[in-house]
C-alpha cells in the first residue's frame, strides 16, 4: 500500500499559475487594504482561500453541461437533477438556487422573525448573517470538545446534546421555527458529525415539534469520516450513510459549490409541501422559475454528474488524505492546528502561534497576510475578523473562542507539491514569527464584515 493515496485522476488540462514578486505582493495586498478577499486573483500563487467553487469539474460534468435543457419552464436538466436529488437525499420537494446563501436568505425570510432563535453546532457565517439579517438569534450548541484544539476526537462537530435540551426548555420551541445542523462543520474546522449524533439531534427537535433541517455542503466528506470512524458504519456504502443521515431530516440546504464538485449552483430541499410552495413563491421573486433557480439548464447537468462524483469513495479517500498529509506535515513544524485535520481544509491556530498579539488586533489576519506576503498564498482569517461582534445590550466586544487561519483545499485542483511548498512556506513564517504585527479595522460594514473591511497595520513590518 503506497503511504498517501495518489490523485485518482490524470491532468488533460492545465491553468498557469505564477508567483508574482515580492514588490508585487506588496503593491496587491496593500491596494487591497490587507483584506485578501480584495487581492485580484491573477496576484494570487496557490489560492486556499476556500474549496467553494473552485474545484475542477471531471469530463463527465464539462460533457453533461453540453445536454443543458435551456428551457425557461420545465426543463429536462430540473428532472434529471430531481431525480438524483430524491436518490441521495430523499426529499420529494427541492429547488435549484444560485448558491447555498441563497436557499439560507429563502428559508430565513420565511421561518424567521425577531422572535427567532435557530439552534445549529455552529452556524456557518452567511447562515449567521441570513437569521440575523431576519431580526433572528443564531445559537451554537456545539461540543465542548470542538474548541479543544489539540484533541483528537473523531466527530469534534457532534452538537451538544444537553445543551440542546436545556435551549429548548428556556427558549420555548415557539421561538424556534426551525434548527439545524452542518455537516461537516466548517466553522469549527471541518470537524465531521456521526450519525448516532445526528439521530439524537433528530429526535430533540422532533420531540418538540422544530423541524430538521441539515446544512449539507460537505455532506459526502461527512459519510466518508462516519464510514471511517463510526462504529457500525465499515461496510456501507457512502449513498447508504448518506441515505441514513438525510432520513432523519425534514429539509436541507446546500452551496453545491463544495462537494457537488461545481463552479456555482446550491439548493433548498424539504419533505412538507406547504412550506415548498411558499418557498416557490419567494424563489420566484429573488431567484428564478422554481425549475432552474438561479442556474442555467447547463449548470443543473453539472451539479446533477457532480453530486455522484463527490459520493465516489475512492476520490473521497485521495481528498481526505491530502487534507491529512497538510495537516501532519504542519504539525510537525510545531505548528498548532485543529485535530484530527478536517475535511476540506486545514485551521490554524493564530490565536496561539502569534500569541503576542492580542485578539483585538487580529492575529488569524495577520498570519493569512504573511502568508501572502511570504509565499503568495491565499487563505482566510475565521476569528474576530469574521465572527466578534458588539453585545447589543452593552457595546462589549465578545470575541470567538478561537482565532483561527483557514488552509481550504479546492477539489481535485492542487497536486502535492502545492502542498508541500505551502508547508515550506509556513516553515518560514513559524520560525519568524514574531516579527508579524497585528492590525486595525479602518473600514467595515455592518455585516459579513470579513469580505470588505479594510485594516491598517498597527506596526509596520518588514519582510
Ligand atoms: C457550511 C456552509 N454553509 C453555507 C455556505 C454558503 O454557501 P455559498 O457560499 O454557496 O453561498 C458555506 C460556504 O462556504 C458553508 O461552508
């Protein structure tokens, strides 16, 4: 057996990459007010600024999208896809959206008030900002274990099950118009959630009459995690689990853009007819006819192929274990990062290896510009950038638990000597780290403030 699987795939096509010169990145990130996200892509060497959208899509999905019906009613490419819609996940109701904020904005218009609280382990930030955006309250109620970095528990992204209950109880299942679950949980490091888990959450929410619903971006890297660690679970197949874990559910959401291997495309899907309707009726009205969505009959042939691509074992096993050989190889820098690797990406804990900076100066942005700065490698902050907040009732600053540097691995995109030079490259930064400042908010909106703020550097520095 060969120590890390190889690629299940050979390459037909390529894109040049550069890595532009240090005055280059400079000039960029500069002109971008230090905001990576600002950073034009044609600056960028290796972009792990996330895995959504930007895998590579196989033959089969580039020759599907050929078959595209474009149709503006009814379409052949909507059936096709309904088809492999009801196969893997078993809902009767769904409809396409342009990504997987779109079907959040959707059910939150819907299901949401000011009122509203919507428990979730951990609420990705655009599912945060569609309920707060609603006058609603997102709650995480994941494990404790999850903010344990260096703990190495197989489904870390488990909700905690008491925590639950005891919400339920002070708030009143009145205020809560539905609750949730992402599988894998990407805001608290791509940490997989087991199935016992998912039925247990599955019976609290049902015992109170709150609808299930699962936010199901990575949902294929999840059944390969619970095949691989869950007791029980050895000789299913993934469409199995899959099948297993969507039971439980009343409806689920997902951006497609992850593990449906596609370049845009998401949907909303759901078991009970009158909220399908009423879902028709808002889609109409900010998306598109509920037979493409904001898609095109194209992209719906993409996503149908992509689906089944992403449920295949094999190319999970080479995904997941390029993940793992990242992470492995960081550690062994002296590097502390989120354990076990996730699925899609790799965090880093900033927090910790920039200690001297205080989390009001944003250590997770000042480890990501380093890294565009040292090597022209993209990632993205997910700490007080993304998710501190002021406390509406005392203007307080409450800062996450964790201030972490997302490492996203696009599918089926970089090889392992891409991997290898990002672990160089973080070499070079952990053994300087502290020469590395932290930084200034000069500019941010009121939401989603990680996209568009601009920051200052509180010290200069030099590289
Ligand atoms: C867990 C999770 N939910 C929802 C979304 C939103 O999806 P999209 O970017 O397609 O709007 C993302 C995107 O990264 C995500 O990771």
């Amino acid at each position: 057996m060969a120590k890390h699987p190889a690629e299940p795939f050979r390459i037909k096509m390529v894109e040049p990459i550069r890595l532009p010169s240090l005055e280059e990145r400079q000039n960029a990130i500069i002109q971008a007010g230090y905001n990576l996200f600002a950073v034009p892509a044609e600056f960028v060497f290796i972009d792990l600024l996330t895995d959504s959208g930007t895998g590579a899509m196989s033959q089969k999905q580039w020759a599907a999208m050929m078959e595209g019906d474009e149709s503006y009613a009814g379409a052949r490419s909507y059936y096709k896809l309904k088809d492999t819609i009801t196969k893997i996940f078993g809902f009767e109701y769904f409809v396409p959206t342009h990504q997987g904020r779109a079907a959040e904005n959707i059910l939150s218009s819907l299901l949401v008030n000011s009122k509203s609280q919507i428990p979730s382990n951990m609420h990705f930030d655009t599912t945060d900002a569609n309920i707060r955006a609603r006058g609603g309250r997102p709650i995480n109620l994941v494990n404790e274990n999850a903010f344990n970095i260096s703990l190495v528990d197989p489904f870390k992204g488990n909700m905690d099950l008491s925590r639950l209950e005891d919400f339920i109880s002070r708030t009143g299942p009145e205020n809560i118009p539905f609750g949730c679950i992402t599988i894998t949980n990407n805001a608290g490091g791509g940490q997989p959630v087991s199935l016992e888990n998912i039925q247990g959450v599955s019976e609290i929410y049902h015992e109170h009459g709150i609808p299930f619903f699962i936010d199901a971006c990575r949902f294929a890297e999840n059944c390969y995690f619970i095949k691989q660690r869950e007791k029980g679970y050895q000789d299913r197949s993934l469409f199995d689990i899959a099948g297993e874990i969507f039971n439980f559910a009343d409806g689920t959401w997902m951006s497609s853009k992850k593990d449906a291997i596609v370049n845009i495309g998401g949907f909303l899907a759901m078991r009970n007819k009158d909220l399908y309707q009423r879902v028709c009726n808002e889609l109409i009205l900010r998306e598109g006819f509920p037979t493409y969505g904001g898609l095109a009959g194209r992209d719906l042939e993409a996503l149908s192929a992509g689906l089944w691509e992403g449920l295949d074992e094999k190319y999970l096993e080479y995904r997941i274990n390029q993940t793992a050989y990242l992470g492995e190889r960081i550690k062994e820098i002296g590097i502390p990062i989120i354990q076990p690797p996730g699925g899609h990406a790799i965090y880093l804990d900033a927090g910790t290896m920039l200690s001297h900076i205080p989390q009001s100066e944003f250590p997770g942005q000042a480890l990501a510009a380093a890294l565009y700065l040292e090597g022209g490698i993209r990632a993205v902050e997910i700490g007080s950038v993304m998710f501190a907040y002021k406390d509406p009732e005392n203007g307080e600053m409450i800062y996450p638990k964790l201030e972490l540097v997302r490492l996203a691995i696009p599918r089926r995109v970089y090889t392992q000597s891409h991997m290898d030079y990002v672990i160089d490259i973080l070499e070079v930064i952990y053994k300087n780290r502290k020469k590395y400042f932290g930084y200034k908010i000069i500019y941010e909106p009121e939401l989603l403030r990680h996209f568009t703020a601009r920051f200052e550097l509180v010290k200069p520095q030099s590289i």
